[in-house]
C-alpha cells in the first residue's frame, strides 16, 4: 500500500462510513517524510507533479534568521532542538521541521549590533571592552552623529541580553526543511519568547520529578 494523501477513507461530519467507489490515484499520492536532522548539508532533488522540482534537506547545519525588531536577517550556525509542540521525540532526534523551536548561533547578530550601535550588546561583553587596551578606530563626525542618534533606540529585552551573553539565542524555524531545502525561521522575541522560556522550564522540571 502506498502512502495517500486522498480524504475519501475518511468518515463524513456525522460519523457516516463513505462508499468506495474507485482506487487511489496518482495525483493523491504522499511521500516518506525527510526527517531532516542536524548535520553537514545533504540535499536531493525530487521531481514532482508538472515537471517541478522539491527539495529535500536529509542534513542541515545552518539557515537564515531574521531578528524582526532590528530588521536585519543573518545566516547562522544551528546548535540543537530544543522544543517541538508535535512531539517530543523529535527533539530527541534533532529533526528540523516547521515551527520546530531551536538554538542558534548569536556571533553574527551580536557582531551586526556592535557594528551598528558602537556599542557592546550585554553587560558582560561591555566589562570586556572596558578591560580591552584596544585602540579606538577613528570615526568622522557625521558617523558619530548617525550612531549617537541610533544609541538613543538601542534598547534590548533583557530575556534576549542573557541569551546573548550565553552565546544562543531561541529561534522558530518558518520554512519546511522536506520540501524547500532550506531551515530558516525568525527569533523569539517578546510576549512569544517568554512563552516558549516558560514551557522550556516547565518540560524541564517535570524531567527532574520524574527521574
């Protein structure tokens, strides 16, 4: 029996069983899932229905992820899975899908902020900088005055400083890994990061009562 994607064995809205009235189709046909794990990129093509092409990502280890606050997007290294609202076993697995909760690699934004603001992102990086004998490079006036204006909306949520200063930051995957290839997604950010904090916390002590 292969894979279908056909609703006709399925019982109507009142519960009735439907007549069987043909075989299944080739339109109606489903494919294994990919399963995408973290590891070195390995992607094969698909040729699908009308000649198209699918892209299907066996291993992936880095995407692009926007941080929507600052509007700016960077590629970046993915660490691990850390939440899966589906299933627990694929965060077990490390198995990149959509929607999945992971954990990236914050050099390139934290690089990108100190850049564009002049300024160290958290607490701990500014106690470095200080300590640093590291010469100034010089800056012309204009740029000193376009910084000390963007200073001014350099503000941070604390949730998001501490990740920073961890190295990993929490990030939502957006795109389907099985059919495009790719694993890029956005970073938590406010009232949608505290949730996920919230559930991490709450998995993780359950563990600890359990064991």
């Amino acid at each position: 029996m292969g894979i279908s994607r056909s609703s006709r064995h399925k019982r109507s809205a009142t519960g009735a069983q439907r007549a069987y009235y043909r075989k299944k189709r080739k339109f109606e046909l489903g494919r294994q899932p990919a399963s995408t794990k973290l590891g070195a990129k390995r992607i094969h093509t698909v040729r699908v229905r009308g000649g198209n092409t699918k892209y299907r990502a066996l291993r992936l280890d880095t995407g692009n992820f926007a941080w929507a606050s600052e509007h700016v997007t960077r590629k970046t290294r993915l660490i691990s899975v850390v939440y899966n609202a589906s299933n627990n076993e694929l965060v077990r697995t490390n198995t990149l899908v959509k929607g999945a909760i992971i954990q990236i690699d914050a050099t390139p934004f934290r690089q990108w902020y100190e850049s564009h603001y002049a300024q160290p992102i958290s607490k701990k990086g500014a106690a470095a900088k200080t300590t640093a004998t590291t010469e100034e490079e010089k800056k012309s006036n204009h740029l000193q005055r376009i910084i000390a204006e963007r200073k001014q909306s350099a503000k941070i949520d604390p949730l998001l400083e501490s990740q920073f200063a961890a190295g990993r930051l929490y990030a939502c995957i957006s795109s389907r890994p099985g059919q495009s290839g790719r694993s890029d997604g956005y970073i938590l950010e406010g009232k949608e990061l505290e949730f996920y904090v919230r559930k991490l916390r709450s998995g993780k002590q359950k563990h600890a009562h359990n064991a």
